[in-house]
C-alpha cells in the first residue's frame, strides 16, 4: 500500500501536467487569425446565451473577416486609430488649456475627465496596435 500512494500521486500530477505544457505550447494569435478567433468566441458566447439576432450577425462579421481581412490592411486600420485618438487627446488638451486660462473650476473639471477618457482610448488604441504588428522576431 505504501508503494502505491506515491504511483498515484506521481501519475495524478502527470496528468495534471499535460494541459500546463499543452497551453504554453499554444502561440499566441495576432491580426487577422486573432479578429476570426475573437469573433469565434463571441459567437459561442451568443449561442450559449441563446442570442440568435447576435449570433447571426457575428457569423457574417467572422464570413467577411475570413473573406477580407488582411494583416497588413488591419495594421493600417489599427495604426489609424492610434493616430485619431493622439489627435484627440491634443485637442482636448487644448480645451482643458482654454478653460485653465478663464479659471472656470466646472470647466476644468469636465475638461479634465474628457483628457483622461482621451488618453485611456488613446492607450486602448496602442495595445490593440500592438497585438495586430508582427513580432520583430517572426520578421
């Protein structure tokens, strides 16, 4: 009996082990491949959810992305956003520049929640950025 306690446990963590190693081994996806798996998610979430109109709708989103999605057009597409969302953050700092100038303290205050809703886009807009450009090492 003694001998088999360790078996057990040593056979138990091997096979706990195997999905550890299994998900390390998955690399991790980025532009197109990422939208279609994305997408794909969401649709399980709608069937689950028992949402047909939504399901419906994130089937043809994910039969136009296998049709027309390209890596290099989704960079573009994700690079133009980061460019908007700096020229936001810009305008809206000139706003908050404006009302400091005329001391409104409301003013200022709603300038400066505006800024910072511009500048959390503006990162969101980065790190999607980032997801979509090939790795430097693939290159």
């Amino acid at each position: 009996m003694k001998f088999l306690s360790p078996l057990i446990m040593f056979t138990a963590c091997g096979l706990l082990a195997v999905p550890a190693l299994a998900a390390e081994q998955a690399p991790e996806l980025s532009g197109c491949a990422a939208k279609r798996q994305d997408i794909s998610n969401q649709i399980e979430q709608a069937k689950a959810a028992g949402n047909a109109s939504q399901q419906a709708g994130l089937e043809k989103a994910l039969s136009e992305a296998t049709a027309n999605c390209t890596d290099a057009g989704l960079l573009k597409q994700q690079e133009q956003k980061v460019l908007d969302a700096k020229r936001e953050v810009s305008r809206r700092q000139a706003d908050l520049n404006k009302a400091m100038d005329k001391g409104d303290p409301e003013k200022i205050n709603k300038r400066k929640d505006k800024l910072a809703e511009s500048r959390k886009e503006l990162q969101d807009a980065q790190e999607e950025l980032e997801k979509v450009q090939p790795d430097e090492d693939d290159e």
